[in-house]
C-alpha cells in the first residue's frame, strides 16, 4: 500500500512533489504524465460536479465547481491536459498534464505563465480525495481565450418605478455584448427567473462612482410586497451565442412594495387655549411589512423611518407654510385649519401612507378688531403683542374656499404706546363689497416656522353699508287676541355674518301719540307679541337690525288697528244653539196640536172592535144565501151596534136561540101577510136576539142600529128573505152575511 492509498500512483505522486520542489517556475515544472486509475465507485450524489473554466480577464483564467460530499479531510485537485503548443519544447505535439491543488477550495486562478495552453483546446476535471478514496468530475474540454466570464454588478444599483414597473441600472466596466437575466422573490415564493435581454451599452454611466463605465440596465413587474432581486450578466458573441457562462449572482437589491398599508395613527387635539395654541398628540403604531429572506438584514425594503407633514392651509403669504417632524412628536399648532401627512421614508422616497385634516378652531373668548373703512382706504385695529411680534392677516369671503383669501405679512413693529397695533391699506383688496368676511390674525416670533404661529384674533365683518343692508324686509301684523298682535319678519342679511347681528329691536306706537314700546328681541328670533293695545286706535310698528357697533335703519312703518272680533268658535256654538231651539220648539208644538186634535175629534171606532154585528152561537154554523141575486139589496155601510142590557128573570125556563135553533125561519111569508108577519117579529125579536148573558141577571141583546130604510115600501121582515141550510162549521162563503 502506497502512501496515497491508491494503488500503482506512489510514484506518480512523489514524481509531481519532486517537480513543484524542483522547478523555478509553475507552469513548465508541473506537466507530468496524465494518471490513470479505476474509478471508485462513490454515488451520485457524492463528488464534484458542474465544473467550469474561463477567462476572468486579459491574463487570468479560473476554474470553479460544486461539491457535495463531507467537507472534512477533503482535498480538491484541478487536473488540465492538452497538447503542448510550444514548437521549441521538446514535448511539442505531445499530451501534457498539470494539476492544481486547491485544499478545501472549489476556486482555482491561474494564468499564462502556468504553461497551461490558452489558444487549443484544454480538458479539465477535479478530482476529489477523501480519505483513501478519490472522486472524480466529468471532464470539459474548453478553448480558454474566447471563453470569458463577466462580472455581476459590484456596485451600486440604482432602483426607480415609474407606471407600474421597476427599472435597475448599474455601471460596467467590461466592454459591451452582454446579456442579463435576473432573479426575483417575495416573502411568500421562491425565486423567479426573468430575462432582461441583450443590453445596448450608452456609453456613459448612469452612477459616477466607476469613472469611465458604461451602463445596463434591467426592467421589472413592482409588486404590492417587497422582492429581493438578484442580476447575473454572460458574455454574448456577435453571431449571438454565448461568450462565456453566467457570472455570479450580484448582491441582493430590496425593494418595497409599490403600495405601503395604511397606518392607523390617532391624532388627539386639546382645546385652544388662552395663548392660542392648541396642543396634538399623536399614538398608534406604524404597519411592519413582510419582507423575503434576504432582506431581513439589508436596507431597501424596509422602511427608513415615519415622519408627519404638518402643512399649514392659512396665511400663505408667509415664507414656508410646511415643516416636517418625526413621528409620535407632540406639537402645539395655531387655531387655524392644517393637513397632517403621515409619511413612510423608503428607497424611493417619500409615500403617504395616511392623510388627517385638522380643522380650524376660534378663539372661545371675544376680542374685539376695529376695522374701519372710508372710500378705498380699510384700517383694522386690534390689541398689540409682546415686541418683536409678526402678524399675519388673513379675510376671506364667508362660505368661500381659500383660493379667494388675502393674507398680509406685518412684519414687527416698535411698541405702540396705547398697545395697539394697526394695519392700513388703500389699494385692493378692499372691504366695501356688501358681503360677509372672517378676519383671522395670526402672531409669531419666528415667522420662518409655520409651527410657531398663534391665534390672536378670529372675528367676522360685514362690508358695506351695514344700515342698509341690515335693514329686515317684510315686516306683517297678524292679531294674535283681542288685545295683542303678532309681528313678524325675514332674517336680517347681516344673520349671514356670524357674531355681526346683536339684537332686533321692535318698535310700536300710536299714531295720536298717546303710547310708544320698543322691545329687544334676541338675533336668532324674528317674532314678536305685542299686548295691551287698544281697540280701534291705529297703530304704527318698525322693526331695525343693530350691529355691535351701531344700529341699524328702521324698517318701512307697518300700520294697523285692533278691532273685536268674534270667535270662530263662538258662532259655531250660536248656530248649533239656534239649531236646537227650533228643533225643540217645533217637536213641542207638533205633540201639542196632536193631543188637541185627540180632544175635539176623537176618532170613529172601528168595525172590528165592535159588538154590533155579533150573531147567536146557533147562527155560526149555518151557511145563509140569498135567493134571487138580482133582488139584492142595497149595500149597507157598516154602523155601529147598540147594546141594550136588560135585566134578566133567574126562573125563565126559556131555552136559549142556541139550544133552539130550530126556532129559525125557514118559511117565506106572503106579501098578504105582512101585518102577521110584523106582529111576530116583534113578538119574537127579542127571543131571537136574546144571548146568555155571562155578567149575571143582564141579558145581553145586540139589536142593529138602521140609520134609514132599507128599502122603500118593504116590511122588516119581508125583505129578509133567505134559506135556511144546515151546514157542517167551515169559513163564511161569498155572501154570508157577517
């Protein structure tokens, strides 16, 4: 066994430690004979593997390869073999080997003078030994002069975004023809290939750190998370194919994602106070964003740093009306209005990640501002400040936006012995225009910092005639009761301008002279009641707006009267009472005429009630008829039956017409006979109509009362001649006589 472990190489091994001993230079010394040995058998995933050679630069070749296998104990031999191109050697022609040991190392640099053939052709591979055994890589041949490897890009690369994509530029140094590829990823995939084409070089760098560079640039999709991107460039030949393999992976550039998430910041606002400020805090905390793997410890994609821009939206004829502050700061800002920017500090600059509008707020307490206006000329008067002051006054139209402000710098002033600073001008802008104006005025020490400023005054003012204007239209008088009336009117036009309108003042009096009122009614109302007047006396009311600082012009006089009126409902009332009345008079009298119509005419009976046509019990049960139809008699309008009670003897045996009815007549009588016939009629009358008389001894006899003849020279009883049948009880027929 040899001292390699490898058998029949002993002498191989002590013959190339003898040449590198022996051997003034590297390159000729060290072409040994190539060694051949069988092949260990060692897996496919153990050894090197994915070697490459090339040129790095005008003289200076490289060769690198993976390894995969224990790192311990492992040495790593780059072995080259080719035909010696020197004519003048004495092994021109023949194959000569040369290795390089590079230890634990996957990287082996070497150059011209190595001996090592850069124009023919050259065959490598590494071999790796382990303990006592040695793996070996694949071998490549390779003609190393036109086979070069560019550098990735060393430094810096400037990164934009402009319309939804990322452009990287970088300078170079290594001439032009070159290709770039990219890898990209985000914290939740892996890495993306990407090609950025064949580059153009511009002839000038776009980054002055490398002087005389040339630039190359690369595009990209941005993305709403933050990428990690890697660049690698490849020579590339005029005909097109590669020049060389890809260079190195270049250092990680982070960028942000194009759209940051929204902070959630709380801005607390105290009230202002006596000096005019009016205090901020800020609280939350600012939206940590995710990042890939690389990026974890490299600036790009986080962000730098959150500020706030606090911009000032009044008084911008000052010089700066803009000043930015780290985040979380507590401020103490004017009572004017503000926009408040929180901003996130990245590689690209500056983004707002969430807006607050901040607005205006007065003075709680009142301060009063003189303006004065006389033709084009306006001065304004208010109370001074300590010395070394700077005002700034600022109107506007009330209801307006900021675009039709005037704002006016007052730069510090000697101390005024009444303490009171005034501002006048006779140029445009003036205030004579018949409108509404809020008048803020601001003061600061340091004017330059649009922080420093300070609520001195907030009023309002109403240019123009103000009596004029001022002046309520419309005034009417309603009555209210019989001693009152109501006034009412429309808004004054100064109600517009907030504070302007004090106080309404109603004034009445009599024309005659003899009573005058005025009453003082707030400005938010526009009625007014006024009581204790008098019944036809004519009456005059005004009504007038005054201001804090005078009063206003009277309205046109309204005349009017107080007359007795009558309810509504009181008529209502009469009319029903009226209503009732006759209907009670007239339901009395209709009762009374009623009951004297009863009296003075009682009313007739009627047949049905009476007991003059009652039969004997015997005669319900016979049918009558009449013998000779065209004999009949004339009809008999029914009369009223007369009831004669007689006393009765209680020994009278004598049968009733019901026990007898046998007793009837049956027979005619002849026209001879007549006087018979009359004396038995009245032997037998009452017999006949004689009746059980149920109320003791009376006899009942029902007799017809005749009122005239019947017929003209007949008996009683001639005329009554009929037939007497005998027939079963049933309803009377036609013609029996009831």
């Amino acid at each position: 066994m040899d001292m390699t472990g490898l058998p029949g190489t002993s002498k191989h091994i002590i013959f190339l430690l003898l040449c590198q001993l022996s051997a003034s230079s590297r390159g000729d010394s060290c072409c040994v004979e190539k060694i051949s040995y069988p092949d260990e058998a060692s897996g496919p995933s153990l050894g090197p593997r994915d070697l490459s050679c090339y040129r790095v630069s005008g003289t200076d070749y490289e060769c690198s390869w993976q390894y995969d296998g224990p790192e311990d104990n492992v040495a790593h031999f780059l072995w080259c073999c080719f035909a010696h191109p020197n004519p003048t050697h004495t092994s021109f022609g023949q194959e000569c080997c040369c290795y390089f040991s590079s230890g634990r190392s996957r990287t082996v640099q070497f150059w011209e003078q190595d001996g090592i053939s850069t124009l023919s052709k050259v065959n490598f591979w590494v071999e790796s030994r382990l303990g006592n055994r040695t793996l070996k890589s694949q071998e490549i041949s390779q003609y190393l002069y036109n086979w070069t490897k560019l550098t990735p890009p060393l430094g810096h690369i400037r990164v934009s975004r402009s319309r939804g994509e990322l452009r990287m530029d970088w300078n170079v140094s290594d001439g032009a023809g070159a290709e770039v590829q990219l890898r990209r990823r985000m914290p939740t995939t892996n890495w993306t290939l990407g090609d950025c084409g064949p580059q153009v070089s511009s002839g000038l760098g776009v980054i002055g750190d490398i002087h005389g560079s040339s630039s190359e640039s690369c595009l990209c999709p941005s993305e709403n998370m933050a990428q990690e991107i890697q660049i690698r460039r490849r020579r590339r030949l005029s005909s097109g194919a590669p020049g060389g393999p890809w260079s190195n992976w270049s250092m990680s550039v982070c960028v942000p994602p194009e759209f940051l998430p929204q902070a959630e910041i709380k801005f607390l606002v105290e009230p202002l106070n006596q000096d005019g400020r009016r205090r901020l805090t800020m609280e939350g905390q600012t939206p940590q964003l995710a990042v890939p793997e690389g990026c974890r410890d490299r600036p790009g994609a986080q962000v730098k740093k959150h500020l706030v821009l606090v911009h000032m939206l009044a008084c911008r004829c000052q010089a700066r009306t803009w000043k930015t502050v780290p985040l979380g700061k507590t401020l103490d800002l004017s009572g004017a209005a503000y926009d408040l920017d929180v901003l996130a500090q990245t590689r690209f600059g500056r983004s707002i990640i969430q807006k607050w509008p901040l607005p205006a707020q007065e003075l709680t307490e009142t301060r009063t501002l003189n303006v004065i206006v006389e033709g084009n000329v306006t001065s304004m008067q208010w109370a001074a400040q300590p010395p070394g002051t700077a005002y700034c006054l600022e109107w506007q139209p009330w209801g307006q936006d900021r675009n039709h402000t005037d704002c006016t710098l007052i730069a510090p002033e000697e101390e005024d012995p009444a303490k009171m600073v005034t501002h006048t001008w006779s140029s445009k802008p003036t205030l004579d225009q018949e409108e509404c104006y809020r008048i803020t005025v601001f003061a600061s020490k340091n004017p330059k910092n649009p922080m420093m400023w300070a609520t001195v005054l907030s009023s309002y003012y109403f240019g123009g005639n103000v009596s004029r204007v001022g002046t309520p239209r419309h005034v009417s008088v309603r009555n209210h009761t019989e001693d009152s009336v109501s006034v009412e009117w429309t808004a004054s036009q100064l109600s517009t301008c907030p504070g302007v309108l004090t106080q309404y003042v109603v004034r009445c009096e009599a024309e005659d002279g003899t009573w005058e009122s005025e009453l003082l009614v707030p400005p938010t109302k526009t009625q007014v009641t006024l009581n204790s007047l008098r019944s036809r006396v004519v009456y005059k009311v005004q009504v007038r707006a005054d201001t804090a600082m005078l009063p206003g012009s009277w309205s046109r006089p309204q005349r009017f009267s107080v007359e007795v009126q009558i309810s509504r409902l009181s008529i209502v009332f009469a009319s029903l009472g009226s209503f009732a009345s006759v209907l009670l008079v007239g339901s009395l009298g209709y009762i009374g005429l009623n009951r004297a119509a009863w009296h003075l005419c009682p009313p007739l009976p009627t047949p049905c009630g009476s007991t003059a046509v009652e039969f004997p019990g015997s005669q319900d049960k016979q049918a009558w008829q009449w013998r000779n139809p065209e004999d009949f008699p004339e009809v008999l309008y029914p009369r009223d039956a007369l009831v004669v009670e007689m006393p009765r003897d209680r020994d009278d045996e004598t049968e009733s017409p019901q026990a007898t009815p046998e007793r009837a007549l049956d027979t005619r009588w002849p026209l001879g006979t007549e006087g018979q016939v009359q004396g038995l009629s009245e032997a037998r009358l009452p017999d006949l109509a004689r009746e059980d008389c149920p109320r003791g001894d009376l006899a009942h006899v029902t007799l017809p009362l005749l009122l005239g003849d019947v017929t003209q020279g007949a008996s009683v009883l001639g005329d009554l001649w009929w037939i007497h049948k005998t027939v079963e009880p049933g309803p009377p027929t036609l013609g029996q006589e009831a």
